[in-house]
C-alpha cells in the first residue's frame, strides 16, 4: 500500500493527500492506495505545484500505518527535529 505526502508552499507543514483529494496535516486522513495505482496518484498529486511542493508516495502497512524504510523519516517530518523536543512542531504539544 502507498500514501502520499507533500509538504504545504504556505506555511512548509508536512501534509497528506486524502480520499477528498485534498490535503490533511493529520497522517491518519490519509488515502491508501493499492501499489500498482501508486504512480497514477503521485503523477495527479504532483500536478498541484501551487499549493504543494516536494510530493512523494510512502510505504503503508495494510493497517496503515508506516512501513518499511519510511518510517524514522516520515516520524522525523512530522514532529521536527530530534535533538530539542522544545523546537519544531513536538514543541506546540501538551
């Protein structure tokens, strides 16, 4: 299974393209899609250069959740940086 992921031109925010065809900061909105139709979906995703930048498919389990080599980088993108949890978006949660 695939998913894909951009990041936002607005505001940089790590984002995922759901089943709306739209795009959601939260990874479990995120539309799953059989591997075979994974570049049909990444080639229309990458069509929307005005609102997203740096599009790419990422490995899902049939659970959906991250698999494969995907997962430290896609943790790491979505939380910021790992050395100051007092910086990136780690730092704005309880």
């Amino acid at each position: 299974m695939k998913a894909v992921t951009a990041n936002r031109l607005g505001d940089g925010a790590v984002v995922y393209l759901t089943d709306k065809d739209q795009w959601a900061e939260n990874f479990a909105e995120a539309a799953r899609f059989p591997d075979e139709d994974g570049a049909d979906v990444l080639a229309a995703a990458q069509t929307r250069a005005g609102e997203i930048a740096d599009v790419y498919l990422i490995d899902v389990d049939e659970d959906g959740a991250l698999a494969g080599r995907t997962i430290i980088r896609e943790t790491i993108r979505t939380l910021g940086p790992t050395v100051r949890t007092d910086l990136g978006y780690q730092a704005a949660r309880p």
